[in-house]
C-alpha cells in the first residue's frame, strides 16, 4: 500500500461525501438510500457512513441490501456478516438471493452484476437513491477497458459521481474520487472489520488482472494515473453532454410516426455528412431504448440502409436489435418481442354481452404483450353496434385481396394497397386487429372505419383500443 498522510485519513468523511451527493442528487424528503452493500471494504465504509448520516438526517429512509448470489463457498458467512454488521450500524438489512447464469458463453461478471443490480431494483421505489462503493481505482478500471473494447466518449465517460438509475431513481457513487489505497487506511484507522471475496483475486476476471497485474505498474510509474484518467473521462462526459444535446434538438426531425410507430427518414438521412449519420443513427437506436451496436456494425447497417434499391428488402440482426427498411425509413425492433408480440390465434371471437350497458368495457388479450378493449360510447369516432345475430371477431393476418372501404373514401379497394398506402411495414400487418361482424369487416383497429359501420350523432358505438402490458 502507499503512504496514506494521517491529516488525509482524518480529513476523509463518508458520511459529508454521502450528504453532498444526495443534495447534488436532489434527494427529496421521504425518499430511501439504498446501499449495495457487499461487506467489501469499500460497502463496509459507507454503511458506516451511512449509519452516521442516519443519525443527522431522519428525513429520509435507510437500507443495506446484500446480495447473495450462491457463486461462493462463503456466501452464507458474508451474509451473517452483513447482518451482524446492519446491527452495529443500526441500518435495516434486506438480504437477496439470486440466481447467476453461468451457462455458456456467458460472462459470469456481466450476469452477476445483473442479477445484482435487478435484486437491488426490487427494494425500490421512484425517487429513491442507491450508493454503491465505486472508487478512484474502479473509474481507472473502467476507461481501461472501454480502451479495451474501442469505445468512444461515451464509453470513456466512465462512471459519474450520480446519474440517472432506473428511468425515475437517482444511483450516487460518493467515493469516486477516493483512491483505493485511502479507503483502505480509513478503515484500518476505525478499526472496521470487513470481507474478502476470494475472487477478486482471480485474474481471468478482466477487472482483477488490471487490478492486480496492470494497474500497480501503472502507479508505479505515474503515481497520479488514477486521478488523471478521471480527469480525462470528466472531460469525454462533456463533450459527449455536448453531442447528446445537439443530437436530441436535431433528431426529431428526422423521425417519423405517421404509421405509430417511429421510423427514421433515410432519406434525410443520407443527405447528412457521414459523421452526422452515425450520431444520428445512434441516437435514434438509443431514444428507442436499445443497446447501440458497435462501430463497425453501425457503420454496415447504416451502409445497407442507405444504399438498398428503394423496394430491396433490408433486415438486420444485432443481438437483440431488429433493424428494418421499409418505404424509405428504418424500423427498429426487438428480436425477442417478435415472438411476444405474435398474435395468440389468428381469429378471436367476442362475447359481446357484457356490452350492452353504456360505457360497459371488455378486455382481450390479443398477445403475451398486447391487449385489446373494447368500449361502449356514445362520444368519438366509433364502430355501431352489431345485430344480435352478428358473431364478433378479431382476425389476424386478413387476406390483401379483402376489399375495403374506409369512411371519407370515395372507393373501395384491396386491404394490400390501403397497407401501402398507410405506409405500414409488411411484418406489422399480420399484427393489426381487424374487426369482422359475421363475414364482414368493420375496422382495422387504429387506422380506419369502414363505410357503413361509422356511428352517427348520439347513436352508442364500439370503440376498439389495442394497447402494451
């Protein structure tokens, strides 16, 4: 270990750390602060941290939750130290017991980390905080290995002192800029007993061969490496803010969602410069909620998308991203909601008896992650009742030949060319609910009315809404 100077080790307050985060954080009265808490020498000095800034601060809510992930022999042993040790800080415990895929071709740190972090996740609710004990040593790491895998600023941005958790949570790393070798003399100085997880000393794990093989050298050489390389991912989270807001003020435009489901405009598009594209493309794929591919992915995505004859059909697979053309624009998707989204049985007859009160609702389900309702009104756009003769149905997969009739159009013609002309991708049809009264259809569910079928003035109606669970 390092010289550590004692004025440094007496100066070093968790518990101020904690406190100035929250507030950077906008930590709201009531909320929770979770601890992800190991029992690692670093968990174990900010839960007694946190156990001080209990103390202070009764406006908020305490938890340490340990997670037990069954991969050690000493597993059982840590939770009884955490739970000994919960009891001498006097912070309520949560223990976790998870589940860690370790099949094949899995990443065992990746998973672990996952199962982790959904345990965690559990114990929450919006506007909490969760704290974890990432440190100086552990912001090196990471631009190591985004070095590693060829990230870009985005990647070399490392960790933040907080951030975002969870869509609505805030997630706080107050020992960020603490080094590893402080850490370790601050507990050493309060006497606190903590754990060694056996295998952090197994270097086929690519954090511990940095931590244990790369990083002393590293130190050895350029005592303040740690500190300048968090130096440099400050500056990358800056620049990278930068693009991020200039992508989200230019993306809109580029975005279509005429058919309800967004799509990007190739054609705009193309006429960018070729980094412009990339960022773009990127942007679009992450405002989606997917992973971003990888550079060279990107870059042969983007190249077929841009230069496919306007009819060729382009379909892409990136793990989980689907990635389609239709019409001039790019689709995106989820290779396992394809399955999900499917439609349980091609025809689903409806009871309608339930219906024959005003505002009476029934709801089907359509999918494992689509529903349908069906409304009795008498407001809006909506379907007339059928005859009590009339059998009801919902039909998948209707044939393009059907001919069709949509209010406010002067002519029939055939369902394939009113797809088209919708601009509805191919592989969506299938998806659509289209409503038959007897052998006769009536709607197609979220784009039009057949003529004939239209309510009018006061007269109650069906109103047929296909819905996400």
């Amino acid at each position: 270990m390092s010289f550590i100077d004692d004025s440094a080790v007496s100066g070093f307050n968790p518990s101020n750390l904690i406190g100035e985060l929250v507030d950077q954080a906008g930590g709201k009265r009531g909320a929770k602060l979770v601890l992800a808490y190991s029992g690692g020498v670093d968990s174990e000095l900010l839960a007694l941290g946190l156990s001080e800034f209990a103390r202070e601060h009764h406006e908020y809510r305490y938890l340490l939750v340990h997670v037990h992930h069954g991969l050690s022999d000493n597993a059982d042993v840590w939770v009884s130290h955490c739970e000994s040790r919960a009891g001498v800080y006097g912070v309520p415990i949560s223990i976790k017991r998870v589940v860690v895929d370790t099949g094949p071709r899995k990443s065992i740190e990746a998973e672990a980390r996952n199962a982790r972090y959904d345990a965690i996740k559990s114990m929450m609710e919006p506007g909490d905080l969760l704290l974890t004990g990432h440190h100086l040593d552990d912001q090196l790491e990471t631009v190591l290995l985004a070095l590693k895998r060829g990230l870009g600023p985005k990647g070399l941005s490392a960790m933040g002192n907080t951030q975002v958790f969870d869509g609505d949570k805030q997630l706080i790393r107050p020992l960020l800029s603490i080094s590893r070798e402080l850490i370790e003399a601050k507990a050493k100085a309060v006497g606190l007993i903590h754990i060694n997880d056996e295998s952090n000393s197994d270097d086929k794990y690519d954090r511990n061969f940095l931590r244990l093989e790369i990083i002393p050298r590293l130190k050895a050489r350029w005592g303040a490496i740690a500190t300048t390389a968090s130096r440099s991912a400050f500056l990358c989270a800056q620049q990278q803010a930068v693009i991020d807001e200039e992508v989200s003020k230019r993306l809109p435009v580029f975005i279509s969602s005429k058919t309800g489901v967004g799509s990007l405009d190739l054609g705009l598009l193309g006429a960018q410069s070729t980094n412009w594209q990339s960022l773009l493309f990127r942007g679009f794929i992450e405002k989606l909620g997917f992973a971003p591919p990888s550079q060279s992915q990107l870059a042969q995505a983007l190249s077929q998308l841009l230069t496919a004859r306007r009819d060729a059909k382009v379909e892409l697979r990136l793990g989980d991203l689907l990635i389609r053309r239709y019409q001039g624009h790019a689709f995106l998707g989820s290779v396992t909601d394809e399955t999900d989204e499917s439609p349980i049985q091609q025809c689903i007859e409806v009871d309608t008896s339930s219906l024959l009160d005003k505002d009476a609702e029934v709801s089907i389900s359509l999918s494992k992650r689509n529903k349908l309702s069906i409304t009795k009104v008498s407001l809006s756009d909506r379907v007339r009742l059928p005859d009590s003769s009339q059998r009801v149905s919902i039909c998948f997969s209707v044939k393009g030949s059907t001919r069709c009739h949509p209010v406010n159009r002067d002519k029939a013609r055939e369902l394939k060319k009113l797809w088209q002309e919708y601009g509805i991708p191919p592989w969506e049809r299938a998806r659509v609910p289209c409503i038959f009264y007897g052998e006769q259809l009536v709607c197609a569910v979220g784009y039009w009315i057949e003529t004939g079928f239209l309510c009018e003035q006061d007269e109650c109606g069906l109103v047929f809404t296909s819905y996400q669970i």
